[in-house]
C-alpha cells in the first residue's frame, strides 16, 4: 500500500476526524462513583488501574497525554507511571482511533486459511494500510495476534464482536455495516 | 469416544444461565465440598492427577498445597483466563458455555486454599466472553452461592500476551505492565500483592467439580498413568472440522487429527503443532505420540495448552515459522537481553530467508543464537519461542536451504 503518501495515522490528532477529545478531560459523578467501587474491589486500589483506563478510553476515545495524567491523579499514580502502562497493551489507542476498530488476526491458524489476502481485501476496500484510520475516521484498520478463535480462521474482530470465517463476499457486507 | 466431563453441558439450551446449571446437576459438587475439610479437597485432586491445562502441566493438587500453613493473612485465588497462545480457544468455549462450571470450581478451590477472594482475569479482546462470565457471577451472588465467604472480582486485561505467564498476569492485575517476575518466590509464597496466591487455567478449575463430585479415581482412570482425565483439544488450520474436541489424555494425535476429519488441503499432511504455538513441531510420521503432558516430553515436544495447528503437504514451514518469529518479537516484553534481543533478530533472518535473500549459514547462526538464550531468562516465554525456531528449522532444513542463496 505504500504510495509515497504519509501514513493517515501519523498526521496530528486535529486534523483526523475520529472520535474527537472533549474539551474537558473529566468523569462524570456517577464515573468517578464507579471509579471508587473499582478501587475498592483490590486488595491495592492500584489494582483497578486497568478497567479505569478502559473506561478512560470508551469515555474520551483515546488516552491523550491529559486522559493519563487524570487517570494517575485519581490514583495517586506519576503519570509516567500510567504512560508506561498505557504504551504496554494493545487494547489502549495514544492517539484517536476511527469509530470502529478493526483488528484482523494474522496469526498462525489465520495464515494457513489467508490472512493475508483478508488483510489485503481489508486494505483496498478502505483505502488504507494497515495500521492507518481512514480520513472520515470511520475505521482503523490492525493486523493482530492470535485472537483465539482459531477455529474459525481467518478471523477478525469488529468492535467488540468476533467475525468469523472470513471471504471477500462477507468482509463488504462487514464493512457497508459500519458507520 | 470418549466421557465428556468439560464439555458435558455445551449443548443444553442456555447452558451459560444459572438455571440451566442447576438443572444438569450443576454445584452438587460445591454442597458436597462444604462438609469436606480443605485438606481432604487438596488431598482428593492430588490424587485424581488433575495436571494443569494451562501450559506448564503441573500437578494441581501439589501446587495447592504449596500455600504456608503458617500463613495468617489473605490468600488468593487467581484464575487465568487471558487465553493467548496461538491455535487455543477452549477458555472461550468454557467461559461462553459453561461460566457456571468456573465458579464452582473456584468455590471449591476458594475452600481448598482458604482463599475468600478471587480474581478472574479475562483477555481484554474477549468481549463476549467477558460479558457471559460476569454474568454468571452475578446471578452466583443473586443466588447467595457468592459473597458468603468468598467473593469474585472479574478483571479485563488490555492486550498483551505475556500476561498469560502467570507473574506477568499478576503485575498487570496490580495495576502494571504485565512484566514476568523472577522465580522464587513462586505465586504460592508471594504473588498478587504481595499474598500466597494460586493461578490456575480456568480448564483445570472446570476440572475440579467433576473430581469432588465423582471421586479422584474415576478422574484418573479417565486418562494415563501420570495424567488424569480428558482435556480440551483445540484444532486448527489444515483439517476438515477445525473445533474444540474433548478426549482423554491418552489419545493419540493421530486419532486427534481423524477426529477432526482428517487433514484438508492437499490431503496429506506434512506437520503438526501439538501444544499451541510455542510447541516444538512434529512431522508427519511422528504423530503417535500420547497427547498428554509426559507423551508429548518423550516426543520432545510439550502439550501445552493442548492447541493442535495441523500443515498439510502445501503449506511453507519457513513462512510458518516467520509468522511465528513475527509473534514473539512483538510479544517479547523486553526485561531480558538474550529474548528482547533473539526475537528480533530472528525474526528478520527468517524474513531475509524467505523473501529468498538469506544465506545457508544463516540457518546455523538461527540454531546458535536460539540454542544459546535457553533457560537463561525471567519466564518461560522465551523458551517457549525457541521450541518452534529450533525444531522447524531443524526437521525442515532442507526447505529453508531451497530458499537460500548457495
Ligand atoms: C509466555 C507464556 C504464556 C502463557 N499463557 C497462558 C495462558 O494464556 N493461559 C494459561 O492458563 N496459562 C498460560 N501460561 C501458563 C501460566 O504461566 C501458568 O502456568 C498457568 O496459568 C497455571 O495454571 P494451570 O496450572 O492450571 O495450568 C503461559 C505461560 C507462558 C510462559
Ligand atoms: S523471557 Fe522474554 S517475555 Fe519473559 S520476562 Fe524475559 S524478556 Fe520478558
Ligand atoms: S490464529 Fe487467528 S485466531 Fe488464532
């Protein structure tokens, strides 16, 4: 896919059309009731550091600079130490994510039943490589690992669903459902 | 065929609900498990040779009793659940189809150590999964099984395969990256914050009902003579019915891979992956081995998480073993040299070799470099990686050297 054209996702987050940061990085009452009942539940409230940076995430949409440094102050936490967790797992976008994420399993299983091609068909149908968000900011498109859903490979997972069994025909029908 | 004791209640109507549970039977195990002292609990899993399904294989009851006696304060349950190890997806099944089976079995085990708390950690990408399970834990408190004594707190991870490893599961549910720890202190002694905590693989939990409920003789008659029971097969890639097959552990990956309608593609097989990705590869004429823990150490492989990944005749093994390298270069959580620096590199001579620009010698510098790193590091990940470097270029050298340059 490389066109001499810079990759969509590193142009600064204002230009993007994703999920655009609210002006003000702060959890509703009810939220930052649901952050203490998380809290509560470990042994260390440090333990809910990980599902209150979910929340950050489904929240804000990303976790921006600002969203780690309230995250840490609801913690009691130096906001490097939220950034270095933040960096480690996959599941947390630094940067704006498009409003679906689309995460195609090239693993070993997947590979064997054409991943490959599946990422490709991904890739001109959108119009982007993976790795990138679209322009409108409807799609981000990522090769992943093992999904564990081998089974019914080649696979891949939209949102918060798992599509499996994956052919040309069913990943436009996939894709003319996202909006 | 043959018992089905883990996948038992897969095809009841509604067999994630309470009710459908309860209508199979369902925590007889745990009212019998309540007049029972702990210790006869670890004594009576001991004795089943329940080995954990996980990855590692060892004994469960033994691990149980590792927890101090003298220990006073908490002890924790953790279950892991972050299911990651490429060709496995039985802890989907489980959670999705029988999350009930779970919490009994962590009510049990909850008794057996003396934990009053549990933790549940599930792979951030299993949404669903997630949902049922919480789910059934919510109608297990409705139902007064929960909160009376022990409690569980489910835990979403974030994406990152080294949090399977168990010390690196526990630092993410402290609230960390998910970096392995060194060994001892083993989890056992000192894991989540710092407590004597048990991390078992929610297959080796669902196993626990059925061995209170029956009895530790019938589980062990169930499979060899060091390993009790049936196990979850998950099998993949070139077969003509790739699912979730359960089985006594004596089966033979032969009869595995009939089971699953034998291999697909060209029809005729060339490899075959027996324990998930990180398991050294066997050839076509090696496949009798006994698929349980001490079968696949004398084939020199390991069943790890049992993940079967079938190769018929057309697939490249040098491609097979970049996606892999691809893999564990990424997954490499970067603590030690000889894996932070090994994935990489491996990774790009495997690449070099098959875009057809490698060189004979580099397959010997592969071998050097894998050979060397073993055992040398924090967790077991990086063995884990150089089972499949070592083995598919050994027993597949020939096709790595066609890509070569002379
Ligand atoms: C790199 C690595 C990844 C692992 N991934 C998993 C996993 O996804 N699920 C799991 O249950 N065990 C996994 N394990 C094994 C765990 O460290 C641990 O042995 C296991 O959870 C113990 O439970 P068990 O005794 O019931 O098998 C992994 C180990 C390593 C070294
Ligand atoms: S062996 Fe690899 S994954 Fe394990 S702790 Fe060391 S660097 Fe991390
Ligand atoms: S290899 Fe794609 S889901 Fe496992």
């Amino acid at each position: 896919m490389s066109n001499g054209a810079p990759p969509t996702s590193s142009r600064p987050p204002t230009e993007r059309a994703g999920l655009a940061a609210p002006a003000t990085i702060k959890f509703s009452p009810e939220q930052l009731a649901e952050v203490r009942r998380l809290q509560g539940l470990y042994p260390d409230a440090r333990g809910a550091l990980l599902p209150v940076l979910h929340m950050a995430q489904d929240t804000f949409g990303y976790l921006s600079l600002e969203a780690e440094a309230y995250v840490a102050g609801l913690f009691g936490l130096s906001p490097a130490h939220v950034h270095e967790v933040v960096t480690f797992y996959t599941l947390y976008f630094q940067q704006p994510k498009g409003r679906h994420v689309v995460g195609v399993c090239h693993n070993l299983s997947c590979h064997l039943a054409g991943a490959q091609d599946i990422l490709r068909h991904f890739e001109a149908r959108l119009g982007i490589a993976r790795g990138e968000t679209t322009d409108d900011g409807r799609v981000t498109l990522q090769a992943v690992e093992c999904l564990c859903a081998c089974e019914a490979a080649p696979m891949a997972q939209v949102d918060d669903r798992y599509e499996m069994q994956l052919t040309p025909e069913k990943i436009d029908r996939i894709l003319d459902g996202l909006r | 065929m043959a018992e089905t004791v883990l996948m038992r209640n897969f095809g009841r109507a509604d067999s994630h609900t309470l009710a459908s549970y309860r209508g199979a039977g369902g925590y007889a195990a745990w009212d019998k498990a309540q007049t029972t002292e702990p210790a006869a609990l670890v004594d009576e899993v001991k004795k089943s040779n329940l080995r954990g399904l996980g990855g590692a294989g060892f004994p469960t009851g033994m691990k149980w009793s590792f927890i101090p006696k003298s220990h006073t304060g908490p002890v924790y349950l953790v279950v892991n659940a972050d299911e990651g190890e490429p060709g496995t997806f039985k802890d989907r099944y489980l959670l999705e189809r029988d999350p009930h089976a779970l919490v009994e079995g962590m009510l049990i085990t909850a008794r057996a150590i003396r934990s009053a708390l549990g933790f549940v950690y599930i792979r951030g990408e299993y949404v669903q999964p997630w949902r049922r399970f919480s789910a059934a834990v919510k109608e297990a408190y409705d139902a007064g099984l929960l909160g009376r004594g022990f409690d569980i707190v489910v835990h979403r991870g974030a994406g990152a395969y080294i949090c399977g490893e168990e010390t690196g599961l526990l630092s993410s549910l402290e609230g960390k990256k998910g970096w392995p720890k060194i060994k001892p202190p083993f989890p056992a002694i000192k894991g989540a914050f710092g407590q004597p905590t048990i991390v078992n693989n929610v297959e080796t939990l669902c196993c626990v009902p059925p061995i209170i409920e029956r009895g530790a003789a019938w589980f062990a008659g169930l499979g060899t003579k060091t390993q009790g029971g049936t196990r979850m097969y998950s099998v993949s890639g070139r077969v003509k019915q790739p699912g979730v097959y359960e089985a006594s552990v004596s089966i033979t990956l032969r009869q595995l891979i009939e089971r699953a309608g034998g291999v697909s593609g060209t029809g005729r097989l060339k490899a075959v992956v027996p324990g998930g990705g990180s398991a050294a590869i066997l050839t076509a004429d090696e496949i009798d081995v006994v698929m349980d823990v001490d079968g696949c150490r004398g084939a020199g492989t390991m069943i790890g998480s049992a993940g079967v990944i079938v190769m018929d005749e057309s697939v490249s093994i040098p491609e097979a073993l970049l996606v892999l390298a691809r893999f564990y270069a990424h997954e490499s959580c970067g603590q030690c040299t000889p894996c932070r620096e090994s994935t990489g590199w491996i990774e790009k001579m495997v690449h070099r070799i098959v875009e057809g620009h490698g060189r004979k010698d580099d397959l010997d510098t592969i071998l050097d470099v894998a050979k060397r790193g073993g055992g040398t590091t924090i967790c077991a990940f990086y063995d884990g990686a150089i089972g499949p470097y070592i083995s598919y270029v050994e027993k597949f050298r020939g096709e790595f050297e066609a890509l070569c340059r002379s």
